[in-house]
C-alpha cells in the first residue's frame, strides 16, 4: 500500500507486468535513460529509443495494441494510460501499480507478490510465430528454458528496424538512387545481425516497410510528408510501397546483400507485404518489387478485405499468411485501436473478429497455404478454443511468461 501522505493516480494498464509494481525515477526528456518511468502524452517512433530502455511508461493517450505500445509488450515493459495527466505531477520517483493499475507519486513499499500470469497452452501448439524488433529479442527466446520448442520463426517489422538502427527510410528513399540503396544494405545488416540468433529450423520474416504519415513524420527531417485526415486509412502498407518510386532499389540492395553475406543462409529470411487487400494488389506489388515468379513473398492480413481473400492470396502465389488481429479488429469494429475512448468497444474475442479468423484458417487448410495468427497472451486459451488453429503469434514477453507458467512455480520466482 502506498505511505501515509503519498498520492495515488488511478489509470489503465494498457500493457501489463509479471511483476506487480515497478518503481523508477520519471523522464519527462523523451531521451533514452535507462531503468527510468517514461512519462509522455503519446507514444510514437521518435520516442523509440527511450521507450526499449525505460522500466515502465506512463502516457496520457492510446490503447492496449498500438505500435509502440506492441514494442512494450515484446519487452515486457508496462504501460499505463492516465486519464487525469498532469505532466508536471510527474517528477522524482513514482511506482507504477500494475496490480491495481495506478501510479503512486513518491514510490511505495515493495511488495513481494506477482501479477498473474496470462492464461495460455504452448503444449497444443504445433508452431509458434515470435514477433521482435531486435537481435536481443531472439537470443532471449532461444535462451529460455526451458526451450519452447515450437519457436521456429522470428517476425519483425521494417519500422522497428530501422528504429533501433537509427534510420529514416523516408528521407533516405527520397534522397537519391544511392541513398535508397545505402538504406536497403543498412536494412540487410541488421537483419543479418538477427540471422545469426537462430538456432536451426528457424527463419526470419521481415514485414516491409508500413510507416503512416502521421508516425513518417515524427521522424522524417529532410522532405515533407503529406498530411492525411486518417492516416490509418490512408496512404500506408502496400499502397505506399506501390507509389514510392525507390523502394524497389532499396529492396533489391537489401536482397543482395543478404546474399552476399549469408550465402544459403539467406533463404532463411521471408518478407511479407503490410495492409494489403487482394490477390490484385499483391500481383502489382510484385511487379513493382521486380520479384520473379518463385521468388517466395507472404502476406500480413490485417483488413477485412484481405481476410476474405486468402483462397485468391494463393492463387496469386503467396508462400505464407500472417493476420494481424490488432489492426483486423479495429476494422471489423471500427474501433480505433489507439483512441482510449472507445477501448470498450474493441474486443480481441469478439464474435465477428472469432468468425473472421475461423474463415480464414478453413479457407488455408483447404489450400495448404501456412498461417499464423496473432494473439495476445491473455487470450491463447479462449483463441485455441474458438479458432481451429495450432499455429499462432505472439509477443515475446509474453510468450516467456507462458512458458514460465508452463514451467511451474519455480521458475517464475526469478527476476523478471
């Protein structure tokens, strides 16, 4: 319980902890300190630095599956949502109650009790899909234990590779045919860097680039981006790529250098197309990639259309399907996933999103067509109960936590 005469501010755990309290000093800079309380109204790319070292997030705006707040989840890094946001409360030491979902001004005694481990059965699973954003997120997966022996891919999005590498595509992409492709190969190392955390029967899935305006802009200093009305909407995902003359440089760079540097090994990295529709648009990207016919290319379903599109995904020579429930739900419900004023309507085990998701695995039994999809950790039960699949995505935080719950008491009593 909180000391005599210290205050407490209730919120909403937009991300939560196996630990029941997390307590830091507040940074209210935006940069990278480590093992501080990040404290900001929003949550975007150009805080990525000092998101992946804080201890814990406080922001005054969002919801449970934004991108930044996913970064969270694959670290196990709480983020709680406070109504009453008053940034200059926010100084000195605080503790984050993930337990009662509140910051407490001024820390609080430690308590010895853990959260409650997200329910979830890694022991159906036939495959398991780890969504990263960096090398240290695979080493961390392979040195659980004891090892999950599903784990035989690795997924992660353009975006964060370039967070973590310090890159700005747009800028780079409109600079110049050698600058594009200097981007592709800095792309390329990172992944390689990522190729070499795998352990055999492993591979590495790339999503390609899906910057929204709003989110390019945050980190885009050289050109300007053009200002949507929605951006979730708008120019992103596939439809971006098919209109930005350069990428298809930077691509073949990246392709090449894989190659170059990892020889056979470069077969173990798939890319997959972001916010696409249709067997039509994945054609044309294709074509606008300049990827021969059997080169392999997957795709991440995550609107409605694209769910309803799966048997013609094949057709059109996808290797792999991957859906993205977080922003799929937000479409079928038309509930934006990051507005916290309608988070009581965004329900990851609605009945309209469940029946989506059934379609869509039936219609790839009956194509062969592999596919994995998204869930949280407190939902792999109700999902494996609903949804005829064995074969899932999942953050890494969470999966750890899983397998630790999996594994019995005594190895959750370690640090987290």
């Amino acid at each position: 319980m909180p000391r005599p005469g210290l205050r407490e501010i209730p919120g909403s755990l937009l991300v939560g902890s196996p630990r029941a309290s997390v307590r830091g000093l507040c940074n209210r800079t935006g940069k990278p300190i480590e093992g501080t309380v990040l404290v900001a109204e929003t949550l975007g790319p150009d805080l990525y630095d000092a998101i992946v070292v804080s201890a814990a997030v406080i922001c005054a705006r969002g919801g449970r599956t934004g991108h930044m707040q996913s970064l969270c989840r694959s670290r196990g890094i709480p983020v709680l949502r406070v109504d009453a946001f008053e940034p200059d409360a926010f100084v000195g030491e605080v503790t984050i109650r993930v337990d009662r979902e509140s910051v407490v001004l001024g820390g609080v005694d430690a308590e010895p009790q853990r959260a409650r481990l997200p329910g979830g059965s890694l022991d159906t699973l036939e495959s398991i899909c780890v969504v990263i954003s960096d090398a240290a997120d695979i080493r961390s997966t392979n040195d659980l234990a004891p090892l999950v022996e599903q784990v035989n891919c690795f997924f992660v999005r353009e975006e964060f590779v370039c967070f973590s590498a310090g890159l700005s595509p747009v800028d780079a992409l409109r600079a110049g045919d050698r600058e594009a492709e200097r981007y592709g190969e800095a792309i390329a190392a990172e992944l390689c860097t990522m190729v070499k955390e795998l352990v055999p029967g492993q591979r590495l899935v790339m999503r390609l680039l899906d910057l929204r305006s709003d989110d390019a802009a945050r980190i885009t200093t050289g050109v300007a981006v053009a200002e949507e009305p929605n951006p979730e909407l708008g120019l992103h995902g596939a439809r971006w790529l098919l209109a930005e003359g350069r990428y298809p440089r930077a691509f073949r760079a990246l392709r090449a250098y894989l190659q170059d540097r990892l020889g056979w090994d470069a077969e173990r990295v798939g890319f997959a197309v972001p916010f696409i529709n249709d067997e039509d648009e994945f054609l044309r990207l294709r074509r606008h990639l300049g990827l021969p016919g059997d080169t392999p290319l997957g795709v991440f379903l995550e609107t409605p259309a694209a769910v309803h599109s799966t048997a013609g995904f094949f057709g059109a020579g996808a290797n792999e399907l991957f859906i993205g429930t977080k922003d799929l739900i937000q479409f079928y419900l038309a509930a934006d996933r990051g507005n916290h004023l309608v988070a009581s309507s965004y329900e990851t085990r609605h009945p309209a999103v469940l029946a989506a998701l059934r379609g869509a695995v039936e219609s790839c039994r009956e194509t062969g067509l592999p596919l994995h999809v998204f869930v949280l950790g407190a939902d792999v039960d109700h999902y494996l109960r609903q949804v005829p699949t064995r074969t899932l995505m999942m953050c890494t935080a969470e999966l750890a936590q899983l397998a630790h719950r999996r594994a019995g008491p005594a190895s959750t009593g370690s640090g987290s």
